[in-house]
C-alpha cells in the first residue's frame, strides 16, 4: 500500500508540473488583433481610433508613406491600445488609398486599409451667408475689408486665393468668417480675382472679386487740393469744382507739351460753348520744377487769366500747377492718383494732354487718354468733335 501511495503522489506531482508547464507565455502562440482592419472615409478632413490587441510588442508600418494619412501612436506594448488616425481633406475628387502594416515582434502581421473619397460629399455643405451673388464689385482703392460668414458642417475648412490676385487680394480665417483684403489698384484697367472655401473634394465654395480701374466707367476719382506758389488762398478743391456741376473735365496737361498746346485752343471752345450748362474744368498742370515762371507765362500769353471787365470774374477755368523735378515730372505722388503705376510699366505712355470727365459724385464717366497724338489738324478735329458730341449729350443740350 505503501508502494502505490508513492507511485500516486509521483503521478500527481508530474501532471501538476506539466500543468504549470503549459501555462508558460513562452509555450503559448502569439496573438494580435486589429478591429477595424478597413476604414472608408468621406472627403472632408477626420479622425477617427482602431484597436491593437496583441500580446506582444508592437508597431506599425506605413505602405507608400502617404502624409495624408497618420497614426498615433505606431507602436506599443502588450494589451489593448486605442489608435488615432487622423486624415486631411481630399484634394481633389480622386479616391486616395493608405495602408498600414501592424507588426508583432514575433512576426504576426495585420493590414489596415484607409480609403478615401468623395462619395459621401453630398452630405456636407459649405457655403458664403447671403452671397447671392458670386461677384462682388469694389472700389478701385479705399476698399474697406469684406467680411464673408461660411456656414458649413464640416469640421475643418480652409481658404485660398486664385494664383492671378495673391498679389492684391488676402484672406485670414477667423473662426467661422473670413476676413478679404483688397488692395488699391494701380492700373486704368480693372481686374479679377477670386477666393475659394474648401473643405475636400468637391466640398467648396468660390466667390470672385471684380475690383474697378482708374479709369473704369463710373469708377471714383480720389479728391485732392492744389494752390498757386505765392498766391494766398489759391488752394482748391477738386470736389468744390465737380460737386457743383453735371459734367467736370479734369484736364492734365503741361506749358511744354506741344500736344497740350495745340489743343487747348479746342478745349477753350468746349468750355465757352458748354459753361452755361452745368459744364466746368479743373485744370491740372504738369510742370517742370524751376521753370515756374514758364508755367505763369503761358497762362499769361494764352488768355488764361484773362478777367471779365464787366464781372470781376475770370473768363476762362481755374488751373493749378503741380511742379515736380524733370525725374519724376511723368510718375509722381499726383500722377498715381489718376494713373497709378501704369505709367511706369508702359502701360500707359501719353500723360498729357488728358482729359477725365466726371459726374456731380466725382465719377469718371468718360476718359481720353492714351494713344493719341494731337500733331496734325485732322486728329485735333477728330477729337475736338468727340468731345463735343459726347458733352452735348451729357449735358441735353447744343445740339450734336
């Protein structure tokens, strides 16, 4: 009896042993996984988790490296692990795919699959508050900054602006609105730009800004005052001229411009046969620092400060020089009010004689400017007529 307790408790002990044996870690196969293995994405940016579940050591593995697509973290230790994976938004309409490869440091592999697309893009929206209509027109400079509400459901939005005005147009986002920056434009002809909202995909929104030139129809003229050097209480307003008529002509012009004087004896013409009818000038000459006394010698020899006996008051318009040195005689602080830069990048190349006409607000209504050349009696006829046929529609009056 004795014999077979031994042999009992012999047998006891070698299944105890084998029992303990085979709850060793090192005898037992190595598990991971991953829930889930496929995520199908919408086009706008997200994050969204995955579980790692894996009794040994970890880490992921990117396929192709796309940065669109990240994790966080890529490696861990044994035990369940909540993942991170965060996308930005679809660039365009084109699916994109990214594949991760989860890794135990056995060797067991999993794969993860990350499309994206624009499929679900129907179910966003994203669009400018009370923008009914795509363009939005401004003024030529002065441009007060636009503020633009988005409303939208998507998480994330972002804001660019076209290639062709990053030069004169900004767009900062703040919270749910954009704030748009424009520029003063520095042409006679106006421009175009646009800004678009986008959330991914084909999940956007673009409005166009379509700003005046300085010489545009109707586009403002910038108020200045001139006075004459050494006469007391010579300064005027360009508004107190055009405020008080229909039609203003702000005439440009210099005492050494052969052209200026050719024609200024049709300008004459236009203003005694228009004055009576709400018709005036402004007279702005561009003149030659330390020629001063040619400036005032031309208006003497030409009648323009000739004084009706009868009245006191002078018979022909006001005029204000503007002397500036030879250098900068065609580009200066005066000339950009009315030609911005475009004098410099030969856009424009004729300066004087010029001739703006503007309505009682200080609008240009018609310009005359670059090219012509007022060298021959024909082309002083041909713009003289043109002149007075638009005036005495202008103005209803005299006939055409």
């Amino acid at each position: 009896m004795k014999r077979h307790s031994l042999q009992r408790n012999l047998i006891i002990a070698v299944l105890g042993f084998a029992l303990l044996s085979s709850c060793n870690p090192s005898d037992q196969a190595g598990s991971l996984v991953v829930i889930p293995v496929r995520f199908n994405l919408p086009p706008v940016s997200a994050e969204r988790t995955f579980i790692v579940k894996t009794t040994e050591n970890w880490y992921i593995e990117q396929v192709g490296h796309e940065d669109w697509c990240t994790v966080y973290p890529d490696k861990g230790t044994p035990g369940e692990n909540q993942i991170s994976l965060i996308v930005t938004p679809l660039p365009d309409e084109k699916p994109r795919l990214a594949i991760f490869v989860i890794k135990s440091t056995s060797g067991i592999e999993k794969t993860l699959t990350v499309e994206q697309t624009n499929t679900d893009a129907q179910a966003y929206y994203l669009e400018f508050f009370g923008a009914w209509d795509p363009v939005i027109y401004v003024d030529p400079f002065d441009v007060e900054p636009i503020k633009q509400l988005v409303i939208t459901n998507v998480p994330e939005w972002e804001v660019t602006v076209s290639a062709d005005a990053q030069d004169w147009i900004t767009a900062t986002k703040d919270q749910d609105t954009l704030i748009i920056g424009i520029s003063d434009i520095d042409r006679p002809k106006g421009r175009t730009g646009s800004f678009t909202a986008s959330a991914g995909g084909s999940i956007s929104a673009t409005l166009t800004i379509s700003q005046q030139g300085l010489h545009d129809f109707l586009a403002p003229t910038r108020d200045f005052s001139l006075s004459i050097p050494g006469v007391p209480d010579s300064e005027l307003h360009f508004s107190d001229v055009y405020s008080r008529a229909r039609i203003t002509l702000l005439l440009l012009w210099a005492s050494w411009c052969p052209d200026c004087s050719g024609f200024m004896p049709e300008v004459m013409k236009l203003y005694n046969e228009f004055k009576d009818h709400s018709f005036k000038i402004y007279g702005v000459a561009m003149e030659i620092e330390g020629r001063e006394q040619d400036y005032f010698d031309y208006l003497e020899n030409n009648g323009l400060n000739d004084v009706d006996e009868t009245t006191g008051n002078k018979i022909w318009w006001e005029n204000r020089p503007v002397f500036n040195p030879m250098a900068q005689v065609k580009v200066n602080a005066f000339s950009r009010l009315l030609y911005g830069d475009a004098l410099l990048t030969g856009e424009v190349m004729n300066y004087v004689p010029a001739f703006f006409f503007v309505d009682a607000g200080g609008n240009i209504k018609k310009v005359y400017t670059d090219p012509y050349v007022l060298r021959t009696d024909a082309a002083i006829r041909a713009l003289y007529n043109n002149m007075r046929t638009y005036l005495s529609r202008q103005l209803e009056c005299c006939g055409n």
